[in-house]
C-alpha cells in the first residue's frame, strides 16, 4: 500500500501549480458554501427560539398561523400554550414544554457556532494556502518571462 508523500510546492512545474490552485479553490468554493449553509441554520433555529418565545398563557384560543410548508400557513387556535411542537429532524417530531424547546434551539445553535468557528479556521487556513501558492505561481511565471527574455 502506498503511502502520501509530501511535496514542496516549490518543486512543482508552473502547470501543476495551476492545478493545484484550481483543487484549492473548488474546497475554498465548498467551505465558503457550507458556511452560508450553517450561518443560514443558525438563524433559522435564532428564529425557533423567538417564536417559542411568542406563545404564552395569554394567548390560548387565539388565532394563529400554524406553518403547514415553508411557504403554507393556514389559520389554527392555540389549545395548549405550554407544549410545542419540536421538529427534531428527519421528519420526527416531538411534543416539548416551552422551555425544553427554547433549550433544544439554544442548544442547536450553540452547536453551529462550535462548527462555524471551526469551519472559519479552516477556510482562513485555506486562504493563506491560496495566497502562498498564488505567490510562488507568480514568482514562477515572472521567473519564465525574464528567463524568455
């Protein structure tokens, strides 16, 4: 079985250094996409916790719009404004007091965060790989001029 070596960018040619800058952006590309991803979770569950926030014991029997889709609400009456229910993925659903469902909310959110934080680490590792990679490119190809010349 073979083993990774590990090579300099400095031995490589200027075609294998376009190409590995093209991989480095693609993954830059995906990170950079998965993060708006996350960020977009985050608010969504942000979200969550202010409409948990909303119901209340005052507000039995009143009218409400009960989210059928993203886009579909149609008109209910809230019977029991001490229990929610929890979307808690995959299609499953779980009743919970107000508080349980604020803590899971707070707890998913807080959970984003951690990966966020990782995920921006590692982007901003990956942007300085980019930026050395783009300055020895270009010393290469300043290298190929004068040497044309």
């Amino acid at each position: 079985m073979s083993q990774g070596q590990t090579v300099s960018v400095n031995d490589l040619d200027v075609a294998q250094l376009a190409d590995v800058r093209k991989q480095l952006e693609e993954e830059l590309n995906h990170l950079t996409n998965s993060f708006a991803q996350l960020k977009q979770a985050q608010a969504k569950f942000r979200s969550c916790i202010d409409n948990v926030g909303e119901v209340k014991p005052g507000t039995i029997g009143k009218t409400i719009l009960v989210p059928l889709t993203n886009s579909l609400y149609v008109p209910g009456k809230l019977s029991d404004p001490d229990h929610v229910i929890v979307d808690v993925g995959t299609g499953y659903y779980v009743e919970k007091t107000r508080p349980q469902a604020s803590k899971h909310y707070a707890d998913k959110v807080e959970y984003i965060r951690t990966n966020l934080e990782t995920l921006e680490d590692t982007i901003q590792k990956k942007r300085d790989n980019m930026n050395y990679l783009t300055n020895i490119l270009q010393s290469k190809l300043q290298a190929q001029t004068q040497s044309k010349s």
